[in-house]
C-alpha cells in the first residue's frame, strides 16, 4: 500500500486485505483492483484517509474536504472525521463553508486576512462568527448557507 515501507513477505493480496479491513472500519467500499484514476474525488479522499491512519497519522489537515464531493461520500467523511477525533487524534479542517463548521467542529479560529480575528467554542452563534469574518457582520439574507470566508477549524470528538 502507498507509503507503507516495502515488505518483501506481503502480498498484493495482503494489501488487498489490509485495505479492505480499513475501508470496513469506517463504512468505505474502495476496490482494490481499480485503478486510480477511476475513482471518485471522495473515494481518493477515502483512500488517503486509511492510507494516512494506517501509518499511524496523529494530525489530519484538510483543506476544503466537501468541495467536489457528492453528500453521500461528505457523510461517510464527516462520520469517519469523527471518529477520527474520537480515538484521541487531532483534525484541522480548513474551510469557507460554515454549514460544515457547524456540523463537525467544536472550536472554531477565524482568519481574516491572514490574521486571527478570533476563536469561538460550540455551540456558535453565526453572528458572532461572521463579525469574526468581517468586523460587522453582513446584513441578514435569505440564504443562511451563503458561502463565506471562514478560514481555519479545529475540531476534537
């Protein structure tokens, strides 16, 4: 399996059943017989999630993680994500969108420009985070999904 070192006993097969083990443990179906590249975004994503976690990564950054994806494969990564957490690793979650931020994230640090404008603990008040955002927040709209520019996220669950 990619970046796992070389070992002269290990079959295809092993790997084969290695990756399936992984894939199963976080509700992932992954072949591994396909090739690259026909897999889906979200599968790649789920790929280098078990091949980081079976190297025994303690940190997971992830920038924009949902674009590209569709919701069944954004489920499946929020649900692997918290687990994730759960087990005592950490994950930064670098995104604009603050549905996602909502729905994962216990900690929330805002960028603005570079700069830390501010960090916030759950449950947030979307006001608050968009002030954070903007200085003042924008006037209400319709669409309280509208995209924005919230830079950095920290969860832990």
């Amino acid at each position: 399996m990619l970046g796992q070192p070389a070992h002269p006993r290990k079959s295809a097969k092993t790997w084969a059943n290695l990756l399936d083990a992984l894939c199963r443990d976080f509700g992932f179906y992954l072949d591994p017989e396909a090739p690259l590249e026909s897999l889906t975004l979200g599968e790649r994503q789920q790929l280098e999630l078990v091949r980081l976690l079976s190297l025994g990564c303690r940190l997971l950054i992830l920038d924009e993680p949902t674009t590209g994806i569709s919701t069944a494969q954004k489920e499946l990564l929020f649900r692997a994500l918290r687990r994730v957490a759960q087990e005592g690793r950490t994950v930064l979650l670098v995104s604009h969108k603050l549905e996602d931020a909502e729905s994962l994230c216990e900690h929330v640090t805002v960028l603005r420009q570079g700069e830390v404008t501010g960090s916030l603990h759950a449950p947030f008040d979307v006001r608050n985070i968009l002030t954070l955002m903007f200085g003042t927040p924008p006037p209400p709209c319709a669409n309280r999904h509208a995209p924005s520019l919230v830079s950095a996220w920290n969860f832990r669950r």
